[in-house]
C-alpha cells in the first residue's frame, strides 16, 4: 500500500529511476518485470535493470 523507500529488497534503477527488486535468479528487474529500461516515451533504453549506487563504502 504504502510505498516505503526503505524496503531494502528494492532499490531504484540507476537509468530510469523506476524501482529495481530482484528476481528469483537474483538478476534485478523492474518493478513491472521488465528487463529492459524505458524512456519517458516508452521505447526500450538499452540498458538493463540496475540499482543505483548503493552505499557499500565502509569507509
Ligand atoms: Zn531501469
């Protein structure tokens, strides 16, 4: 219902910025199960679901 950003199985895609989870292969995917990022105008992107840059940086 609510749409909590900290839901940390999702992340948002660092082209398209549409949410990103992962799939049961562990390959990430759009929130609307779409491989493929889309522009605005909806044609393909040519680049592949991935989330933004997570800060893994321990330091
Ligand atoms: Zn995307």
């Amino acid at each position: 219902m609510t749409a909590t950003p900290c839901w940390p199985r999702v992340s948002r895609c660092r082209w398209c910025t549409r949410p990103v989870l992962r799939d049961n292969d562990g390959a990430w995917i759009h929130a609307d199960l779409a491989y493929v990022c889309r522009d605005r105008s909806g044609g393909l992107a040519g680049t592949t679901a991935e989330p933004e840059a997570v800060a893994r940086h321990a330091g």
